[in-house]
C-alpha cells in the first residue's frame, strides 16, 4: 500500500491578476485530507491554453489525482472544457442527462429562456465520465490517462461543491486509502514563538512520522499535530498519546482542543447552559454579532445587536451618558461600561459584550493612536474591562479586535460557569 | 522590449490541508499587475525540502520574478530559509540590521524579552540582499539566479504586504515594463450568461489584444476589459474606446464602472448626497452593518445598527407589532416593512435597510423555505420591498443576501437621488 497524492489546478485569469481569491483549493485540500488523499500542490493558471497544457503534464508525472476547477462558464474566455477534449483526443458530444439538466435549471429554478449558449453547456468530450451537476449547468468530467485520474469541475463554489458530494465516493472506490489524523489545539492570548518556546522539548522529541505546525490567524495561533498511516487504530493511538502531552503543555492558552471556531466554542458553552448573549458594538460595526450568527443554530442563543457608529445612538439607544462621551471620550473604559450595561438592559441577555475603538486609517489622536480598543463583557452583576492595541491596518484591526472581544467573553464565561 | 512574467510559490503545509486560505497570492498579483508584470502561475507547496526545489527549478524556468511567502517563521516546521541559503549556494550570517529590528521589536513594541528563537530570525544567508521587515521579525530577502530574481517574504499577510512596498519600486528598477490597463463595469441584477448573449456581437468583434472576462461574485457579476502595451497612451485610448461601448451595452445593469465594491458605490452617494444610513437586521446577523462599516470615513454617513435576531427585540427595539408577527411571521414583508419603519424612528437617519429570513440549514418551513428572504429599503416618505430567494448553503446565503439588500437600497438612492 502507498500513499496517494493529488494536485489541484485552478483556472482562471481572474486568479493571476487577484481579482478574485481561491477559496476553493483550500476547501477541495480539506475533502480530500479526509479521506486520507494528500495534496502534494496547488498551482493556479490563466485562461491559457499552453500553461494549463504546461501545468496538466507536469501534474500528471507528479500525482495520481488531479482536480481542475474553473473555465468551464457558457462564456467565451472558458476555454478548459475545449482544451480538455483536445488533449484526451477526445470529440465533442452532446449529453443527454446534461442537457435535460440545463433545460430543467431555466424552465423551473431561474424561470428564464434556455438560449443556445446556455444548451452548449451540456456538450462533453465522448472520452470523459460525466458528473452530473445539480446546481448548475455546467457537469464535471472525469478522464484517465497514464494511471492518473483528472477531473474537471466549474470553479463557482457552491457548484464545484456540489459536485465533489460524487466525487469523494468515486475517489474512495479508485483506492485503497491510508488513515490521515490531524488534532488541533486553539491557543490565544500567546504568540508564535513564546509557544515555541514553552513546547521546545516537546517539538524535539516528536517522533518523526508526527508532524507538529503553527497557524497563526486572527491574533490566536492553532498547534496541529498531523500523521497517516493504513492501521488506523495504531495511527490515532500514537498521534493522541502526543496530543495528550501538547496539551498539558498549553493549558494556560488552550481555547478549545479541536479544530473548532471561537465562535462556535463560545455558542457551544452558551447553549449547554442555557445563557443568552448580546453585543453593543462601535469599531467593529457588526463583526462581532456578524460571527456569533455565522454558527448555524445561533438563535438559541443570541437575541440581537446594537451597532452604535455614533455619539447619538450610543445615547439614545444604549444610555450612555452625554457627560460620560464629552469627558473620557467613545474610546474609553467608561463608555465601554455604560455601553454593556445599557445593552444588558435593552436586550435583557444573561451576558454581553462592548465594543469601541479606533480601526483607522483615520480618527487617531495623540493619545488614543488608531488602534486602540476597549471591550467591556459580563453580566448584570460583574463585568471585566480591558484595552487592547491593533497594530493592523482596518480591515485586519476590526477581524483581531472581534475575536479578542469574542476570546475575552469566553475567558469571562470559563470562571463564571465553572464556579 | 518584452513583457516580463511572475510566478507566485507560496509554502506550508496548512494551504495544502486547507486549515489556511491564500490570500497573499491574490493581493501580490494585483500588486504585480499594477506595475506592468504579468503573473503567469501561483503554486503553493508544503513545508518540504523536495517539493520547494523542484517548484523552483520549474518557476526558475518559466518566469522572470519569482515572489516566495511562507516558511520563514522562528519555529522548526518552517524550512524556507535554510532551503533557500542551500539552494543558492550561501551560508548564514546575522544580519546586523535584521538583529537591531529583532531587538527593537521585543523590546519596544511587544515589551518581551527577546528569546534565542527570535534572535535566529536575524540570521539570513550571505548570498541574498536584506529587505528590512518594519512588521515583524523576519526580514525579506532577493536571490538572483540565471537571469531570474526570487523574492522571499513572511507568509503573515501585514508583514508581506510592508516588505512590498520596498519590493515594488525594486522590481520597477530592474526591468523596463509595460503599461497593463484594466476595466472594470459592476453589474447586478442579472446571470453570466443573459450578460453573454445582451454582448455577444461586441465580444466577438474586440480587438485580440484586449480580453473581455466575466467574474461572477455574490450573485453579481463583474466584465472587465484587459490589454497591455508599452505605449500608454495608445494603450489606454484603444481600452477606452472598447469600454464606452461596453457600458452603453450593459447600462441598465451597471452599478459603476469601476473596480469598486457595492459598499463603497453606496456610501459615496450618501456622503456626496449628505445623507445618512441605518440597518436593522434579522438574518444576516449584523453582516450588512459591517459591510458598510468597512469602508473607512463611514462613520460620516452610518449611523448604526439594531440586529434583532429575536422576536423580543424586534418588538421591543424596532417596534414591530406582537399581532405583525404571530400573523405573518418573522420573515414575511409585513415584518420588514414595521422594522424599517421602526428603525428610522430610532435611528432618525434619512434611509434604512431591514433583512428577514431563513439562512439554513434548519429553519425552514413548507411555505417558507430555506433562502427566503424578504428586504425593506427606503426612507420615512418611501419604501421598496422585495423577497428573494436564496439557493445556497448558510454562509453564502447570508454573504449574497447582504449584498442584494444593499445592491437594493443603492437603487432605490439612484431613483431618489436623481428625481
């Protein structure tokens, strides 16, 4: 038995000048880790027809699996579907499921005229088998050559997404697949290398097939320890005995030891007590309340949100006193506790969370330079106050400043809850 | 003259996991793109030693500049460094400036002390130049070989994005480069492939230097013209003269003609206008508050917010009647048109935006199922309301249906704003 490894190929011009992120070889990467297929790489090429030939020869000298997103849109610049038959020395040929698939999109989902751009769609190479796409009119493709296995899918998400449900299934039958365990730990409030430091013997005297990685985003850093093998029992036995040691190791960091959002940590607590939360949020604009709700479910649990961008509605709609704004300012400590305990009276929630910084570029002053933030979180009877400082540009400062307002209400939630 | 091409390598294991999406790649080719270089791939690879090399060898060939994010870390799962002072044949000395920013860093700005992990990140190999890294540790550093430049930086995308300021003006000095001139018209309202039959004769007929893509994003879908040429002026005229008729073709769906986002086309009209905005909503859970809020300077035009995720706080904060939702539900148009109202009561802005509906997967009911959606926009004097329906999962439910109410309320100020 050996290890299978894919590649993943994403087409589009749209890629190479960043108009556009690519969302989906991150996700395709997750799927097929899950079943044990290790990518090996990603490469992402133009609407052109030599590279994606380029890019095709190398990858099939390189993997077994290689997965192709993109380029297959009614519109001229989708060239893959063409170039695909063309290299499998194919022709091109109507499919039948395809096309009854194209006509049933327009007639009954989009209610629109099928045109004849539109019913090319459901042209394929005779050398491929079709997958067929439920969410879209565009199907995917899977070709063989050289004991490689290709396969073409639209590179709008939700389609491609759709189209994968097949995939896996197909994937698993074409090999026999090895065990891949991952096991992670969410840390916050520590750095990159002040871990390091704390878990340097640890990380030394890993066993060698164990793979232990930092991935630091949004102000927290995941430790995530990693390995295969086709004794599954044997596999996971070895990486949790690790994984046990890791986390004594981080305890006084450890958000949660599973691949885990904040968010979905902090819902999960919520609802296994039955609390409900709030958020009265300035800088962040929403963020905050954005990502609790993001959670599917969230509703047991969240009853709303005040956005206060201005002096006004921070008065009006969260009773924070006017003398309170003209003396310590909105960016303070003590309109943060008149924010929270406002909301905690508006929205009538067990805990709350407020928010009111300086995200910039703009609004810096001598004494409160951009980024500067207070978060007040608590409850009627006890609250816990602190200031943070982004060193981010905007976009960056609003995302850190949610997840540490987010962090420290679980922080609050861990003492409140446990005694 | 000719055109000079980049490659993008990106490394670590988590972009190969997918537990990390890239984003530098993205934002380095929109860089690139801006000075007149071509990228001609991006790939990204795990932390090993094998891959990076053959992933060089290969971009070595193919391309002039070749930008390298990731691996640079303090900690021992990032090789890049070491790799790169093997492959070019150096060895490694302390930089004496990298070492004074080390220093400067920990004790200035994070008020730590400076461990020996951190003081390696000063090391660099003798074979390189030095970019300092006023963000962070680890400096980024130029490579030449056989006519190629290779450029490594960080993977943390607010470090990479400093050492670019100083790789930019670099790479200008090091080549004689093009001008590449991009287009691009937002519209709305209607599919890639209705666009691709109302512009067909025209795409047909462009101009095989300039190229015409369709980006289709958040139920929006982007055209934009692209050519380059190293006369600038003439480069310009013959895209300009292409995209006046482009517009002309695509009027009634164009939200700008520019590469603007749907937020900053709407908070121009309400500065440029002086008019003033709230939102309250249900579903998309404080999301539309916080695309308005990503535009920096809208605080002039945003007031705020009220999420009522509740039927207790839709009552109680927007006033919706308790009969309005036992009737008709809490997604109904009813609904949405006493939230609206109810919001500029509170708010007392000129114009508001109100969501309710069902973002799944749970929720769902015969007559309501999941994706439903209904939106109120309008002022005091006027409303518009429309249901729309939303065909997929949680996340992007919520991301397209914060677009579309915006994209609604923009309409409704064009109407308004003109008469």
């Amino acid at each position: 038995m050996e290890n299978i490894y894919a590649s993943i190929i994403t087409i589009g011009d749209e890629l190479l000048i960043g108009q556009v992120i690519d969302t989906n070889s991150a996700w395709i990467a997750q799927q097929l880790n899950k079943i044990g297929i290790a990518v090996k790489n990603r490469i992402s090429i133009g609407d052109d027809a030599l590279e994606i030939k380029i890019a095709l020869d190398f990858e099939n000298q390189n993997t077994d699996v290689i997965l192709i997103t993109g380029g297959l849109g009614p519109t001229n610049d989708d060239i893959t579907k063409e170039l695909l038959c063309d290299y499998f020395s194919g022709k091109m040929i109507v499919d039948q499921k395809a096309l009854e698939n194209v006509k049933y999109l327009f007639e009954q989902v989009y209610h629109k005229p099928v045109s004849e751009v539109n019913l090319k769609q459901a042209e394929v190479p005779d050398v491929c088998e079709v997958i067929p796409n439920r969410r879209g009119s565009a199907p995917g493709m899977i070709f063989k050559k050289d004991g490689s296995i290709f396969i073409s899918m639209p590179g709008v998400p939700y389609e491609m997404m759709g189209i994968m449900e097949d995939v896996i299934p197909y994937l698993q039958q074409q090999f026999e697949l090895p065990a891949i365990v991952h096991k992670t730990i969410l840390t916050a409030g520590i750095g990159e290398s002040a871990l390091a430091e704390i878990i340097k013997d640890f990380e030394d005297n890993l066993p060698k097939e164990i793979r232990l990685a930092y991935l630091p985003n949004y102000g927290m850093v995941r430790l995530r320890l990693s390995t295969s093998g086709f004794d599954k029992v044997k596999t996971e036995k070895a990486i949790s005995d690790q994984f046990l040691q890791l986390k004594k190791l981080v305890k006084d960091y450890m958000v949660v030891d599973d691949d885990e959002t904040m968010q979905q940590v902090l819902g999960k607590m919520l609802l296994q007590n039955k609390k409900t939360i709030s958020t009265a949020e300035s800088c962040t604009g929403g963020s905050i309340a954005s990502l609790i709700t993001s959670v599917p479910g969230s509703s047991a649990y969240f009853e709303g949100s005040i956005v206060s961008y201005s002096y006004e509605i921070k008065e009006t709609l969260l009773g924070v006193k006017k003398e309170t704004l003209e003396k310590y300012g909105a960016v303070s400590e003590e309109t943060v506790r008149e924010m929270l305990s406002g909301l905690l009276a508006k929205m009538n929630t067990n805990y709350g969370i407020a928010v009111s910084g300086i995200m910039g570029p703009g609004g810096g002053m001598p004494d409160k330079p951009v980024g500067t933030v207070w978060v007040a979180v608590g409850s009627k009877e006890k609250q816990v106050v602190k200031k943070f400082k982004q060193r981010f540009a905007r976009a960056k400062n609003i995302e850190v400043t949610a997840m540490m307002a987010l962090n420290l209400m679980r922080s609050f939630l861990v003492n409140e809850l446990v005694n």
